[in-house]
C-alpha cells in the first residue's frame, strides 16, 4: 500500500494526532514499537500563521519519526493555506488536514468535525491546501454531524476529486463524540466504493489485536490508526504487529518490563518540558493505562500515582505496585 511515494508493509497501523497525547517523546515510543506512520497533536492554522511558540513547537519532529503526518485545523480557507505552507517548510512526509475533532472549542467554531455543517467550505479548503503545497495532503474526518445526516460516502469521493492522497474516517458522528460504538459498517462502505482509488484509512475503537485484524477482514481498509488505545500503552503496536504479520499474540512480558516503558516515557517528558509538567503531561498516560486496570485494590495507589508532584515520588509508588499486588 502506498500513500503518496510513502510504502507501507501489508496491514499498516498508524499513531492518531492526538491532543497532549502524540509529542515527540510518544511518537517516538510508539514508532520504536511498530508504529508504521505518527502524526503530530493536531495544530491550529490561526496559532500557526500568528507565528505561536507553541504551536510552533508542535510541528517539530526528528527524522527517526518518518514517515510523519503534520495535522492542522481551522475554518478559514486563506489561514488554512498559510498554515499548510508553513508546514511544508518543516518537511513532513505529508499534510493532514483535521475535519474529524468533536471538542467544542474547535467543533463550535464550524473547525474539526464542525465541517461536516458546511461540506462546501471543507472541499474549498481541501482544494486549496492540495494546490498550495507540494507535499501530499491527506484528510482526517467523521461519519458526518449527526446520526441524519451520515455524509461519508458522497464526500469521500468529493474529497478524492480534490486531490487528496489518503483518507482517515473516524466511524462516528461528531454528536456522538467518543460515545456508542465506532461505525466500521461507513468505512468498509466507503472502501468498497468502485469510485474510490485513494488508500481508506479506519479508526475508532482499535484496541486489541483480535478486533484490529477483524476491521481489516470486514472492510478491507488500507490501514489502521490507534488512538485511544495507545494512550498508556505505546507498545500496542508491537502487539497490533506480531499479531497482524504471525496470526498469533505475543507473550506477555513481565509486568516490570511495561512498566519500565511508563517510567522510560516519564523521563522523557520530564526532561523535555520540567519536573512538574512533566508529570502533569504524563497523567493522562497513566491514568488510562491497561497496565494498572483489573488490579484488586488499586485505587488508593491510582490515586496517589495521579497526586505524585516529583519523579521520586512517583517513581517509589510505582516501584511498590509488584510487591503490593499479585501483578507479576
């Protein structure tokens, strides 16, 4: 499968854009481990062309990374352009244009999924970014605004004639946000279409391999983004691998071995930003974890792993976690 002049092995899974989830420190995990394609977090144009240390910062990435996605979003034609040039001076492997975000703040202001309102200014912006830039442009959306109105299949097609080179369908409406059961049934539809020739790209509710394999089975879809599924657990995607390439699950490795990736991610982001948002950064990965889920008891230690404000601290409560609970 190729996107672009990018070449990908047969079952392809890519890291989602995320929100505070996928910087340079994840990526870099989650590539280590199998990840064939990351993308930036998602990067608004109007920060972008306001020239915002921020956001700025946010499309910075190693070469390690590629084959690497930078995602934006916004509402204005004329600033999405900006912003994508701004971008291709970066040098992704490709531009990635976000029509898929729910969250208010960006949804609300007709960004994100809220395009899905005003399909006409979403092919405008398609069609100019792709003219603007050199790189490839690919596009991240949703099934459609609400349960009435499930656009998918005609503006996917109407995506492709503006000249993107992939397309990333989330399988709900934004009304939905995360809630209810992704819809892989719109995917594989718009898979199948005779019309379409650009590589489908599924996600929404991959988090195990048996259900990864079953997505690509049932729709045929290029490849697989994981999203919140990879929150806590960059190594799924050596799972999602062993899995997709042998038919079979990997062995488990010792409980120590996952949670050294947490700590190795904890340094990380320590060192890159400080010690206290650092952690702050780092909670969202262990609150969400599957390392920790299933433990009898654990939410007095979740909850003090969650209040920890040094590495120290932190570090001697999860140092406890095998000696506390039969987790080994």
């Amino acid at each position: 499968m190729k996107i672009g002049n990018i070449e990908f092995p047969a079952y392809p899974v890519f890291l989602a854009p995320m929100e505070d989830v996928s910087d340079i420190g994840f990526r870099l995990l989650c590539k280590q481990f199998g990840a064939d394609m990351v993308y930036t977090e998602f990067v608004s144009s109007d920060a972008l062309i306001r020239d915002i240390k921020k956001s700025k910062q946010k499309i910075l990435f190693g070469g390690e990374e590629r084959p690497i996605g930078i995602q934006i979003y916004g509402n204005d034609p004329d600033a999405m352009v900006e912003a994508a040039k701004i971008c291709e001076d970066a040098d992704p492997d490709l531009i990635d244009i976000n029509f898929g975000c729910p969250v208010k703040k960006i949804a609300g202001k007709g960004a994100g999924s809220g395009m899905m309102k005003t399909p006409e200014v979403m092919r405008t912006i398609t069609e100019r970014v792709v003219k603007a830039v050199k790189k490839p442009v690919s596009v991240k959306t949703r099934l459609g605004w609400d349960d009435h109105s499930k656009i998918i299949v005609p503006l996917a097609e109407q995506l492709q004639d503006c000249g993107i080179v992939a397309l990333t369908i989330h399988g709900r409406t934004r009304a939905q946000m995360y809630k209810g059961e992704a819809d892989w049934r719109l995917i594989g539809e718009v898979k199948n279409n005779p019309r379409m020739h650009i590589p489908i790209i599924g996600n929404g509710d991959v988090t195990t391999v048996e259900g990864c394999r079953r997505r690509f089975d049932e729709t045929g879809v290029d490849a697989a983004m994981i999203g919140r599924g990879s929150i806590g657990a960059p190594w799924i995607f050596r799972e999602l691998k062993h899995y997709l390439q042998r038919g079979e699950h990997l062995p488990k490795e010792p409980f120590h071995w996952y949670l050294d990736i947490l700590k190795r991610q904890l340094l990380e982001s320590v060192e890159r930003i400080d010690e206290t948002r650092g952690i702050l950064h780092m909670r969202r990965h262990l609150a969400a974890s599957p390392l920790f889920k299933g433990i009898p008891d654990f939410k007095a230690t979740r909850i003090a792993m969650l209040r920890a404000n040094t590495l120290q601290e932190l570090f001697a409560i999860m140092d406890e976690i095998p000696e506390r609970y039969p987790v080994a």
